[in-house]
C-alpha cells in the first residue's frame, strides 16, 4: 500500500520555487480580491506586460494605480 503524504494549506505564493514574476500573476489573476494595497499595486504596476493575465485584470491594476498616485485611494 502506497503511503500519501499530507498536503497543508498553503498559499500558492509561499512556495520558493516560483519565480516573482509568477507570483505576481497569481495576485493580478485573483485583482482586487487580493493585492489593492499600495506597494503591491506599485509592484504589478511596474510589471504589467510580463504578466500572462486577462486585458480587464490590467485595467483593473492600472486604474487602481491611477487612483492610489492621484490621492483618491490610500
């Protein structure tokens, strides 16, 4: 009989062996649900078109960027 090894609940982005820029995806996949803070925006921000997301996740990410620097958003 085959042992199975338990799986814990853990975030998908904890995990070393992912690349930022994949980390960054899972957040803009899951925007505004996760990810509306400044520093985090900022971050996808600045890597919107290495991200493999959908067109109105970035517009997403862009009007919250747009907001958070116009002062409108904290």
């Amino acid at each position: 009989m085959q042992k199975t090894k338990k799986l814990h609940n853990a975030i998908f982005w904890d995990y070393e062996k992912y690349s930022e820029n994949k980390k960054f995806e899972r957040v803009a996949l899951l925007f505004p649900q996760v990810g509306r803070d400044k520093k985090t925006v900022e971050k996808l921000y600045k890597n919107i078109d290495k991200l493999k997301i959908p067109e109105n996740n970035k517009k997403l990410i862009k009007l919250y960027y747009e907001l958070i620097h116009s002062g409108e958003l904290s």
